[in-house]
C-alpha cells in the first residue's frame, strides 16, 4: 500500500464543501481541516504509484474550489496504529 500525504490550499468559502468531495474520492482515506498555510490534508492510500496521478491529478485537483495541491509520498511509516492493523486478526 502507498500513502501519500495531499496538501490542499481550497477557496476558503468553500473548505466544508470541499472537504466533503474530496472525502468521497476513491483511495481517499481521510480529510483534515488544518491550521497554517494549507486548508487540507488529503490522506492518499492505493495500491501502485500510477494511482496516485489518478486520485490527485485527475480528481482531487478537479474538485470544484481546490485551488492549489502539493503531494508528498510517503515511503515508510513508523505509527503504532498503522503497525497494529498490519497484524491485526480482524477479531474487533
């Protein structure tokens, strides 16, 4: 699996909205509203690099009030909660 993590600078009166259509995209996992420079952070998790150009360049970039994107793949992860579902049984 390849994470990559979305910055999204969004017109601000439509952040909700925006928000909410990037949150549908297809290997979107989650949506942040942040503080500071960026209004998004768009969490990216498929299965090859070339989906990456998919989600972000041809949908998230063509959301309707998304003005700005910047994409940063992840290559390693060391988070507790991502390491417990890799080994998880699914016994929840």
């Amino acid at each position: 699996m390849i994470t990559a993590i979305v910055f999204v600078k969004a017109d601000v009166s439509r952040i909700p909205e925006v928000a909410e259509t990037i949150a549908t995209i297809d290997g979107v996992s989650e949506v942040y509203s942040v503080t500071g420079q960026i209004d998004l952070i768009a969490l990216v998790r498929v299965r090859a690099h070339e989906d990456i150009a998919t989600v972000v360049a041809d949908r998230i970039n063509k959301v309707s009030g998304v003005t700005d994107t910047e994409t940063h793949i992840a290559f390693r992860a060391y988070s507790r909660h991502d390491l417990e579902s890799a080994f998880s049984l699914g016994l929840d």
